[in-house]
C-alpha cells in the first residue's frame, strides 16, 4: 500500500510522470552542456576528472528516468489488462 497519495499537487502517477520527464530534461541539457565543456577542460586535470565524473553521474539521471517512465507506462498497461 503506498504510504504517498499525492506528488506534485497531483495524483500519484502524473506527478511521478512530471518529476521523471523534469529530470529527464535537466539532466540530458546537463550531459550536453558537460559534453561542449569537456573540449576546453582537457588540459587541466582536476577539472577534466571532475567533467569526466558530472557526465557520468547525469548520464546515470538519465537512464534511471528512461526506466522509471518505462515502469510507469508497463504498469499503467498491465492494469488494463486485467
């Protein structure tokens, strides 16, 4: 039983569909920006490990939102099934 009833002033489902694609479209622009960036951090080292780590840790935002969407739509699909 889910102890939330509400997120986002919506119900449940749409407010976990609005923070999914709010992060899904922060992070993809963070990934990008990090991308262009990393073309003048290559000569110093420290800022090139700390690009390096942002575009991965985003890059892990990214695919974690893709997911979540994915199990809403699945399971938004197997309760009209039944």
């Amino acid at each position: 039983m889910a102890l939330i009833k509400s997120c986002c002033g919506f119900s449940l489902r749409k407010g976990s569909f609005l923070t999914a694609s709010y992060t899904l479209i922060l992070y993809t622009i963070v990934v990008m920006i990090s991308a262009l960036h990393f073309e003048l951090v290559v000569q110093t080292p420290g800022l090139l490990i700390i690009t390096i780590l942002m575009i991965i840790m985003s890059g892990f935002c990214v695919v974690s939102s893709v997911l979540l969407i994915i199990g809403l739509c699945v399971v938004s699909i197997e309760q009209f099934n039944y």
